[in-house]
C-alpha cells in the first residue's frame, strides 16, 4: 500500500505524516487541460444504466486493490462527524466510514449501487447509513442532502460544469472537503483500449481539477492512492468480457481486435492467462478544510 504526500497548508490528516513536500509546479491551466473525451463520451458515464451494470463488479474491485484503507487514512475522522459521500457506488467509503463517524448519508444516482449499500449494512450490522436515489443535477436541497461535517465525492466528479459541482460540495461541507479523480488514463488500459482502433482521449485528470480549485481560491491538499489493476483471468474470454466496460456499444470487429491483443499478450501460467506487463494506476485526493 503506497501513499505520497502533497500538501499546501494545514488539513485534516495528521500534521506529521511522512512525504509530505510543497507543490512546486502546477502551471497548466483548466483551459489546457482536459478538454477531450473518450470515445465512450463523457455522457456514456453519467448514465444511471451503465453504473447500474456495474455497481458489483466496481465495488468488490475497489475493496480488493486497498483504495478505501487509503483513502480514509487521510482523514483524521471525529466520531461525533457526519459525513456525505456523494456517489457513493457501493459503499466501499460510507461503510468503513460508518463505523468511526456518527452518520453517514450516502447518495448515489444508481439504485443498484444503493441496494448494495443497504445490504451490506444489513450483512454488517450498521445502522447509521442512510442511502438517498439522487444525482449531481439535483435540488440537493429538496432532495433532504443536507449539511455535513465532511462532504466526500470520491471518483464521481462527473458533469459538465465540474465548478459548479465543486461550489455545491463545498456548500454542504462544515469542516473539509474530500475528492478524488483518476491520474493520468486511470483505470483505462491505454495498448489494450487503442487495439480495438479507438484513440483513447481521457477525461479530465486531476491536474485539470487540481488548477481549478487553485483557480477557486481553493489550496488544496494531494495525495495519490495506488491501486494494482486485476492481471490474470481463467480464459481469455473471461478476460475480454473484464474489460468490456471500458468501451461503449463495443462492435463485433473491435471485440475481434481486442481479442487477437489478447491472445498476444496474455501467458498461460498454471491454470490462469496472465499479462505479459504489469497494470498499476494512481487516483489523486484532493482535499481542503473550510478555515483556510
């Protein structure tokens, strides 16, 4: 598990944590930054039916790779807290989070994602989560959100106006704001994506947020969190049908293509088809307090 440091002024995570160091060059601008789209098209992600495909796969990945042990390390939680966690997925942040806190609302546009939420509290015995079917796009006002001591948006920061998603977060926030967005491609395996023919142009990094806020009059916090991408697979066609979501409305010959990448690249070791490289991503979390 592997966490470094960046910091600009005083946070909520422990003043003597190891690595921290001054940010020394954040030049670009957002009107640099960012400004393509994957070909799956920013709108392809903001769909309730494709997280809704994916809400078990998302959380048991997220679990798997250590990313809530990290990402809540950086928070010096109070118990008497309330904390939001917008677009919350699973719950891989509001259940841990629940435990150490008083409450926990967690919002997320999917009724999927939410069902999980709700049985795994169950499974788990908690009872101070309260699931809310709401969206970025809406009235958080009347759609009961509330104020909280923390509000968290961890890999959901997704939308067009991301200022104006940033300026309600920080509305909702009493003590700090946490979020979190991909460095670099993120998750997107960049070979294996372009063997189908597409060009992957990803979405904004967290540069392109991190000059926002800047932009804001918000000095934010950085860390990166690292996350080791699943390897291995069973078949080869277990391994296709693994990286399926990164593609939207995949054609038969573009799946031809990523298969015969496959069948290049993938070693049978034993009884499972692994890559001949290894996959390791970053995501950024960016947070800051409200007495800045």
């Amino acid at each position: 598990m592997f966490v470094e440091f960046v910091a600009n002024h005083k946070s909520l995570a422990d003043d003597g944590d190891a690595g921290k160091h001054a940010v020394t060059s954040m030049t670009r601008t957002t009107k640099d930054i960012g400004k393509s789209t994957p070909d799956n098209k920013q709108e392809y992600w903001d769909r309730r039916e494709y997280w809704d495909r994916r809400a078990k796969e998302c959380s048991a990945h997220a679990i798997a790779a250590g990313y809530p042990e990290q990402f809540i390390a950086l928070i010096n939680l109070r118990p008497e807290w309330t904390i939001l966690d917008m677009g919350c997925g699973g719950g891989i942040l509001s259940l841990p989070l629940a435990l150490r806190v008083r409450s926990v609302t967690a919002v997320d546009f999917s009724p999927n994602m939410l069902e999980i939420v709700q049985r795994r509290c169950r499974e788990s015995g908690i009872d101070n989560v309260r699931t809310l079917n709401a969206s970025w796009k809406d009235d958080w006002k009347s759609v009961g959100i509330g104020v909280h001591d923390i509000a968290i948006a961890s890999r959901s920061l997704v939308g067009d106006e991301p200022k104006m998603l940033i300026k309600k977060l920080d509305a909702v926030a009493k003590h700090a704001v946490y979020i979190a967005t991909a460095v670099g491609t993120g998750p997107f395996d960049k070979p294996l994506f372009e063997s189908s023919g597409r060009k992957l142009n990803p979405n904004h990094d967290y540069i392109f947020y991190y000059d926002l806020l800047y932009e804001m009059g918000i000095r934010a916090n950085v860390a990166f969190c690292k996350e080791n991408h699943e390897n291995s697979w069973s078949s080869i066609e277990e391994a296709l049908d693994g990286h399926r979501w990164m593609f939207h409305d995949m054609t038969v010959v573009e799946e031809d293509r990523v298969r015969a990448y496959l069948r290049e690249n993938l070693k049978k070791t034993g009884s499972r088809f692994v890559l001949s490289y290894r996959r390791i991503y970053y995501w950024a979390v960016m947070w800051w307090t409200k007495d800045q």
